[in-house]
C-alpha cells in the first residue's frame, strides 16, 4: 500500500454524516467517490437534485495539497473559473478527534503525521442576470468524470452542460440505441 493511501481505519474515523440538502431541498444529502490520479480519497456530498454541500480530498501526508486539489478540481469543472482558491480550506486532522482506533492507529504510525484534508465549498452566489446560483454535480458516465458547474436553484443534474454538448454532438439515431 502506498504511504499516503488512507489505511481503512482512518477512512471510517474521517466518514462524515450525512446531513441534509442544507437551504435548498432539505433532502437526505449522499456521498459518492470520485476516481483521480490522486493518491488521496475523493468525497463528493450532494443531495438528488445534484446540488453540492461540500467536497472532501483526504490524503494522508504532510505537504499542504490545495494546489493539487484546486488543479484537478479545474479540470472537472465547466467554466474552469469558477474554481477559485478562496474557497478551498485546508485542515489537519489529529488523532484525540478521530477516536480512539484511528488515534492509536496514527500514534503507533511512521512518520508522525496528521491527515490532510482539503474542502471545497461553494456558497449560492448572485449570477450576472441577478438570479442565485449553486454549484451542482453530474456523476453520469456519458463523460469519463463528475461535471461541476453552476446553475440557478431549480436546476438539476440533468442540466449538465457536457450532457448537453454529448446530446449535440450525437445524431439521433445513434442516441436512440443507446
Ligand atoms: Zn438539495
Ligand atoms: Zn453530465
């Protein structure tokens, strides 16, 4: 196992609730994975409209990883732009507030080292027509990664812009078998 793959102990420590869809549909809110060159652990909580709380990357090392984590995130993201570095926060975790597996598990481990976690959280912000906007997620396999990008509050998934230039690119018939 690489050094900086999170062993499963401190998976299960850092396993957040749930939570609800926080002032948007109230709705029960899921955390999916998300593959990447990254060593660490991807988690994406969104509610079934596809609206984001928040994500979560979880690597367990010493360097500060916002550059990685903001770099990757731009590259799943349409526009690019509106991946800002403000709004990723970087965290260590310890072990006395992962409980007592994961802190034994980090006392005994070599070298001493907390687990980096970075967040990106998108709060609803004012698009140029004045409406509100939220970051939403699409995790279909039409495209070979997740889709972020933002859309006003009655939105869904459904209207992933990369879905959308997949349906345009498609002639009709081809769609239809599928
Ligand atoms: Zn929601
Ligand atoms: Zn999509």
């Amino acid at each position: 196992m690489p050094a900086h793959t999170l062993p499963r102990v401190l998976e299960v420590a850092l396993a957040a609730p749930g939570g609800r869809c926080y002032r948007h549909c109230e709705r029960p809110v899921r955390t999916r994975r998300l593959r990447s060159p990254l060593p660490g652990t991807w988690q994406v909580r969104a509610c079934p409209a596809g609206v984001v709380s928040v994500v979560v990357y979880t690597e367990w090392v010493r360097r500060d990883l916002s550059q990685d984590v903001l770099h990757l995130l731009r590259g799943h993201t349409v526009p690019r732009s509106l991946v800002h570095a403000r709004d990723l926060r970087l965290a260590t975790r310890h072990g006395p507030e992962l409980g007592t597996a994961a802190e034994r598990f980090l006392a005994r481990a070599r070298p001493r080292r907390g687990i980096r976690v970075v967040y990106w959280r998108v709060y609803p912000f004012q698009g140029k027509d004045g409406a509100e906007r939220r970051l939403f997620v699409c995790l279909r396999t039409r495209h070979p990664t997740p889709v972020f990008f933002a859309a006003p509050s009655s939105a869904t998934a459904g209207d992933c812009p990369s879905c959308a230039a997949v349906r345009r690119s498609t002639p009709r018939r081809a769609r239809k078998r599928r």
